[in-house]
C-alpha cells in the first residue's frame, strides 16, 4: 500500500506555461485533507519550495535543488546534500569560457542556493557537459534550467535520506513526474507515474504514463492510483 505522494513540480502540475494548474492543486488538497503526506520535488530553491507548499497547501515537506536540500514539515531543518563548492569552481571556470565568447551565464538565484548552481539554457547543455567533463559535477538539463550538481546527488537519493527521516520506506512513495532529473526518484519510490509530455527516457522507467499532458495528465494518474494511498 502507497502512504505518500511525491511529485515533481515544472511540466508535471503546471501547464506548458509553467503555471501551477488549479485541477492538480485541488487534488493534491484532497490528498492532504485525507492526511495523506504530498511531498514536492523540484530543481528550485528551498524558498521558492517553502512558499509553494504554503500557497498549494501541503504540510511543507519537499525536496529542493534537485535532491540537493530537503525538509520534512514547516519547522523541520533543511538538511544539505553534496558540495556547492565544487560546483562554484566548476561554475567560475564555466563563465570564464564564456565570457571569453561574449556570453554572460545568467544565474538563477545563487545566493538562495545551497547545493546545487543554476543558470539559464542560453548556452546548449552537450557543450556545458563537453566542457566540464574533467570537473567532479554533473551536468542537469531540467528544460527549464542547466544545473551543476555534485556527483551522486539525484531526487531519488534525496527520497531515500527522507524516507527515512520520515520513518517510512522508499516503496511507500508513488512518485511522478516528466524529465530525466526525476528518473532517478521514479526508479526509487515505490511505484514511478509521469505525464505524457514526459521525456522519452522517463516513460521506459514509468509503471504509468498518462495520456494527458501537464497538470491534467497529473490529474488523469491520481485519479486512477488514489485508491492505492492510504494515510496509515
């Protein structure tokens, strides 16, 4: 029996705009009013997590930075996975060869990052990899942002750390979601669902795939696996 839902959140419970759809708000209210945990799980920053939570309405537990930062509850403590230090070197040699072509990485909130670095895909993600390769980081290309992240540091690793803070299993999680940085978290959980505009990559690893898109796609998969949640 599932006890937990854990749901990635750009191009899974947005639409194509990145707008929060209102359907996968109201079913992920449903699912907490039956006192059942919605943790969220996302490449964005543990502020941005924070609000969302509030203003989605869950008990604020999620996973930030890509597996980087999670918190279980509001006044739980952010717990830091990997080292942003090696991504900041990684990063300060990135722009340095960038610079030296004319182009200025825009960074995505680097002060309100703990883990994890981010930039926006002005600068094609293969060449970031290329030019890292020597670097103790890996490359993450959400489709939203590119992402420098210590080596081994994924949503599914993140899963298994708060699983256990939780005093839950892994395999009590259903846990969806649409792009390759949420492969590792579907493979983990108990049971993996995504979306039909979910990459290629994620739908072969998939227990579900919906065939919606976005928020109604989200929507479509609780509907039918609801029934498999149970708070207790």
């Amino acid at each position: 029996m599932l006890k937990a839902l854990l749901t990635d959140v750009d191009g899974t419970i947005t639409d194509h705009t990145r707008r929060i759809d209102t359907g996968a708000i109201k079913m992920i209210r449903s699912l907490v009013e039956q006192d059942i945990e919605v943790v969220l799980a996302s490449g964005n920053t543990s502020c941005f997590m924070d609000a969302l939570c509030k203003m989605i309405g869950t008990h604020g537990t999620f996973i930030a930075e890509n597996g980087g930062v999670y918190r279980i509850g509001y006044t739980g403590t952010p717990h830091i996975n990997g080292d942003q230090s090696v991504c900041r070197a990684a990063l300060d040699a990135l722009q340095d060869y960038y610079r030296k072509k004319g182009i200025e990485l825009e960074l995505y909130s680097p002060t309100y990052r703990f883990a994890d670095l981010a930039f926006a895909r002005t600068v094609p993600a293969d060449d970031v990899t290329t030019f890292l390769k020597n670097y103790p980081v890996q490359v993450i290309d959400t489709g939203y942002a590119i992402h420098l992240q210590s080596l081994g540091v994924n949503k599914g690793t993140a899963l298994l750390a708060l699983a256990k803070d939780m005093g839950r299993f892994p395999s009590d999680f259903l846990a969806i979601g649409d792009s390759l940085n949420d492969l590792q978290m579907l493979k983990t959980a108990g049971m993996g669902i995504t979306v039909a505009n979910a990459h290629p990559g994620i739908k072969v690893v998939a227990d579900y795939v919906s065939e919606k898109e976005y928020g109604d796609g989200f929507v479509d998969a609780l509907k039918k696996y609801e029934p498999y949640l149970r708070a207790r």
